[in-house]
C-alpha cells in the first residue's frame, strides 16, 4: 500500500483516487489555455466575456425598453411559477436534513482523512460575509418598518400596532432564516462533494456527473458554466452598483444630518468612486488570496458586526430587543410550514408573496451558485452532518437576533418613542433607515460611521469572493488560479458596475439575473437527486469489502489513528502523534 514513512494524507488521498474518483481521464483544466499569466477555460472564458459585454450594450441600448421588459418577465414568473418556487425551497429544506441526520451525515467533504483549511470561527466568518452579509445591513431595519406598515395579509393584523411589529419580525425572519440557507447549502454541499470526494471540477458542471458522465466536460457542461457566470457576474455587479447608491446616500445622511459636518453629495460621479474605491480595496484582497485577503476581510466583518450588535442591545432598549427576539422566533417557528406554502392564491397577500417572497427565493436561488461554490470551497473536512448544521442553522438563527436587534430597535421607536426612524424612512426610503434607527439611541453618529464601514467591507468581501467564484468556473475547476485572473476578474465587475450605474441599467439587470433564479430552481431540484446519488454510491464504497480490505492495511501503521462510527464505517483516518498510545 504505502511506506511507513508516508503521511497519512498522501495515503488517504491516494485512496481517494483509487477507490472514490470516477474513470475518466479528464482532470479539472487539462485543455486550459496558458497565456499572459492567464489559466483559462478555452470555452467557457472568452464567451463569457463576449455574452458579458453583449448583454450590457444591449441592455444600455434598449434603456426603459429594457427595464419594462425585464419587469414584465420577472412578473410573468412570480404570478405563474410562485408556486414552484415555494415548492422548491421547501423541498430543498427536507433534502438537506435528510442529508445531515441519515446514515450520509458520517460522510466527509474530501474523504475519510481531509482536515479541515479553517478554523470553524472563520469559516462561519467567511460564509456568513459571502452569504447575506450586505442585506442585512439594509434590510434589518428597513423590511421590519414596511411589514409595520404594510402588514402582510397572511397575518390578518392592524398596521402600527404590537401585533403588527410581532407579524413583522416573524416576516422577516422567514425572509432571512433557514429557506435561504437551505437553498445555499444544497448548492454548496453538491458542489463540495463531486470536487473534494470526486476530483472533478469545482463547477456547477460536476454537479450532474451521475447523470452526463465525462459529457460535462463538453457543450452540455459548457453552458452550465456559463449561466452561472452570467448570474454571478450580474448579481454582483447589479448589487454593487445599487449598494453604493446606499452607501452614497448613508454618507450624506451621517455626514449631513448627523454630524452636521458636511453633506456628501449623492450623484453617479460620487457613486463611481466609491464603485473604483471598493473595486480597488477588492483587488487586493483577490490578489493576496483565500487565506490572506478574503478569510482575514471576513474576519474583520464579523468583528465589526458583533461591535455594532453589542453597541445597540447595550445602548437600545435591551429588553424590548431580547422580547422581540423571543416572540417573533415564536411566530415565525409557529407558522413556518404555513408560510413556506403560503401562496396568497385563496387569501389576501398575494402581492406580498409575489413583491417580496418570490423576489428573495428568485434572488437566493440566482445567487446561490456564486455563495454555494464559495462554501464549497472552504468547507474540505467537514462532515456532511456538521456542513448542514453549520450552514443551515447558526447562521438562520443568528440572523434572527440580527433582525431582533436592528428592526426591534426601530419598531420600539415607532411604538414607544418619537417616531423618527419610520419617519425618515417614509420620507428618503430604505437606503437610511439604519443611520435614522441609528440616530435615536446615543453615540448615534459613532455607530452610523461603524455601520458605513460595515457596508464597505461588506461589499469587499462578496466582490473578492465573487471574483474567485468566477475564476473557478473560467478556469475549468481549478482550485487554484494565476493572481492576475483573480484580479482581472474583480477588475471587470467594478467596471460593468460603473457602466451600468452610469448608463442607468443597473435596475434592469437586477431584475434580469432575479429571473434566472427560475431556470436555477429546476436545476437545484435535479442537484438533489443528484447528490442523493453521490452520497449513496459513496456510502456503499466505504461500506464494501475492497474499502475495508484497504483500511487494514492503513490500520497496520502504527502511525495512523482509524476513527469509526457506531456502527463501524471509517470517518476519519488521521497521523497518530503518539503511536504508543494506540497500543
């Protein structure tokens, strides 16, 4: 088998191969292009590249034309397809906790011996920053006041009053809980496991191995790729373009309003700027890396968050937050199966299902190839059961005390206090409703500064983990990729952001990559079928003679620790520091 001088990774990993990996003679880039310090897929990259820029002329040449198009479909779709989309998400739920707490839950990402790359704090860090970081920012404070205002006809409660604050954060958390996650983790669990377990690609392609076989390594796997770049591209872009017309606006707010300073002005010039400044804080994070750039910005968010979290329950009304966190968790686990299926179609609040739940599962799902290939990448060693777990849960359930935090400050103020807050946000709209929260509590000034950098760095780390996910899908599935890919990338989407924002078709293109999240559904429906095949054929092959056979002779090393399950199948196989200890 192996000497005894072998580390048992280099065992293990050959193991892997041998018995894991499919016959095929293809590996993830044998038939890239090498040129000017460029990896590149001879496919996938140049038309990507040509359908990028295809789609941005057409879509500055058509301007309203194009706007009133793309909203015409997105419609079309919520008030035919709504439906499947609730169906989907729900479905993708129950695959995934069947996943977790079956008999695949022992199966780890990578095999029985891959280590973990990072520590389970800045993996939470890094999945949390790349998942809804920047969402939260804006909509924590801004969704609970239109849900205040607007209830939802699902709960049938009288605007601005407590029951109407209660059925708002129970809204909100189901926006923002585990049905996004699910979707995310779905994703980033196929896309993990035919990588790390399989040695294919680390592309959305790989995912329908079981069922193409080496055909994803033709034009069927192609266009695979491609739509997912289309999608994360656009999304990315779209959302930074749109995020520092927020930011724009928050500086103008805090500067302005709240420091009485100076006013920033808010124009596409400003906006620009901040798109070239953000772009370029990106880049260097791309370039110095996943350890070095993205893993460390991502630590930095976090820090940042649980400052701004510690600061408000501190200085907010600290009981009425914890009290609204217990009771809007109680609504939402109360009526999370009647929400996940409610469509609106026999009672009132429709539009609130099509407006608001359709456009988070379309965006979600459109999102989730860009967010599930970025988990995938950094979740090598962990179990399927503690992958779930990490993704599904922790971060639904943080994001609930998020909200809590956030939107409870703001309906106390609207049921308790002045009413500024939702003042203010009637008045400029969402892009200030945290700064004008802000503001009614003390150090109001010292925490929308912290909240704007929040914002920035935010958008730093999903423009340099996007810009990583692309890199991936145009380089074949490598896992790694030339610096200056990494940074031509990130370069590209600042720039189609900057053009979008200045030609104005930022909001069409929002609403064209939301309507792809459609396509996206069917195929995460199939992805689960698909890695029910995966994980079932990897189970059989760690059950069978020839596996066991294999870890007999690993056993026999005295410098190998075998770890096994209850019912004896092999989960982990790791260097024994003290070999006299297994004696």
């Amino acid at each position: 088998m192996a000497d005894s001088d072998e580390r048992p990774g280099e065992m293990s990993e050959g193991l892997q191969v041998e018995l894991f990996h499919p016959e095929s003679d293809r590996e993830p880039g044998d038939t890239n292009i090498q040129a000017l310090g460029f990896d590149i897929h001879p496919v996938v990259f140049p038309v990507a590249l040509v359908l990028i820029g295809l789609f941005v002329l057409v879509t500055l040449a058509l301007g309203e034309q194009a706007s009133s198009m793309y909203t015409a479909l997105f419609n079309f779709i919520g008030d035919n397809f709504g439906w499947f989309y609730l169906l989907a998400v729900n479905l993708f739920i129950v695959v995934l906790l069947y996943f977790a707490f079956s008999k695949y839950g022992k199966i780890r990402i990578g095999g029985v011996e891959a280590e973990k790359e990072f520590s389970d704090f800045s993996w939470m860090a890094m999945l949390f920053s790349a998942g809804m970081g920047i969402g939260l920012m804006f909509f924590s404070v801004s969704e609970p006041l239109y849900y205040f205002q607007n209830v939802p006809g699902f709960w049938g409660a009288q605007p601005e009053t407590g029951a109407a604050g209660s059925a708002a954060m129970a809204q909100t958390f189901f926006h923002w809980g585990f049905h996004p996650w699910a979707v995310y983790g779905l994703v980033g669990l196929g896309l993990a496991f035919f990588s790390f377990n399989r040695g294919l690609p680390l592309t959305f392609r790989s995912i329908f191995w079981p069922l193409l076989g080496d055909r994803i390594y033709g034009w069927p796997g192609h266009i695979i790729d491609l739509v997912t770049v289309f999608a994360t591209l656009f999304g990315l872009a779209t959302s930074l373009g749109l995020g520092v017309k927020q930011v724009n606006t928050g500086l103008s707010y805090v500067g302005g309003d709240m420091l009485g300073v100076a006013s920033v002005p808010t124009n596409p010039f400003v906006q620009i700027l901040l798109i070239g400044g953000i772009t370029l804080i990106a880049t260097l994070s791309v370039a110095a890396g996943l350890d070095g750039g993205v893993k460390r910005l991502s630590t930095i968010n976090l820090y940042l968050m649980f400052a701004l979290l510690g600061f408000l329950l501190i200085a907010g009304p600290t009981v009425f937050i914890l009290g609204t966190w217990v009771e809007g968790l109680g609504a939402y686990f109360n009526n999370i199966l009647a929400l996940g299926f409610f469509r609106g179609t026999l009672a009132p609040g429709g539009g609130t299902v099509t407006a608001w739940t359709v456009f988070y599962w379309g965006w979600w799902i459109a999102w989730s190839p860009f967010v599930g290939m970025f988990i995938a990448r950094i979740s090598k060693g962990r179990t399927v059961r503690e992958f779930v777990m990490g993704v599904l849960v922790l971060p639904a359930l943080f994001s609930t005390i998020w909200l809590s935090t956030f939107g409870g400050s703001a309906l106390f103020n609207s049921l308790q206090g002045n009413g500024a807050a939702l003042a203010t946000y009637n008045d400029v709209g969402q892009t200030v409703a945290m700064f004008a929260m802000l503001e009614q509590f003390p150090l109001g000034a010292l925490s929308g500064i912290l909240a704007t950098l929040l914002v920035v760095t935010f958008f730093v780390t999903s423009s340099d983990s996007g810009s990583l996910v692309i890199d991936h899908l145009t380089s074949g599935g490598k896992h790694d990729v030339p610096r200056v890919q990494r940074i031509f990338w990130a370069l590209v989407e600042g720039l189609v952001a900057a053009i979008l924002l200045w030609g104005g078709g930022l909001t069409a293109l929002q609403t064209a990559a939301i309507t792809t999240g459609l396509p996206f559904a069917a195929i995460l429906c199939l992805m689960c079928y698909t890695v029910y095949l995966g994980l079932s054929n990897e189970y059989e092959i760690l059950e069978s003679e020839e596996f066991a056979e294999s870890i007999e002779e690993l056993s026999d090393n005295e410098n190998v620790d075998v770890v096994t399950a209850g019912d004896e199948m092999v989960t982990d196989v790791k260097e024994n520091d003290d070999p006299a200890s297994s004696d």
